[in-house]
C-alpha cells in the first residue's frame, strides 16, 4: 500500500512509511512518494526504507 506524499508531514511518518516499503518485496527506493523540494522527509524515508529492507533481507537468510 503506497501512502500520498501529503499524509506525511513529519520525519518519523515518514520514516515509519519508508519502512513498511522497505519490508515489501516488490517496493523499490524510486517509489518514494515525497519528491526533492522536502528533502528532509524524503531522507528519513529512505532512511525507514533502507531499515525494512534489511529487515526484510534477514527474515530470509537461512541458517542451514
């Protein structure tokens, strides 16, 4: 579910939004939905994204 650049209005939204995309396995970095004229929200959601998608990397390593 992608979330409208105008609900996030603060870092940690954005962060949390990045995130949960992050998690997802078909969601790439370019679908950022916040553009670069804020580039303060649109770091911390890619920070967030970064952050689910190792998340996402370690729930399926192996250890056999």
């Amino acid at each position: 579910m992608m979330v409208d650049h105008f609900d996030l209005t603060t870092e940690e939204q954005a962060r949390a939004a990045g995130k949960a995309a992050g998690a997802q396995a078909g969601m790439n970095a370019i679908d950022c939905p916040i553009f670069h004229d804020r580039l303060d929200l649109r770091s911390a959601w890619m920070d967030g994204f970064s952050e689910g998608r190792v998340s996402q990397s370690g729930n399926s390593v192996s250890t056999d």
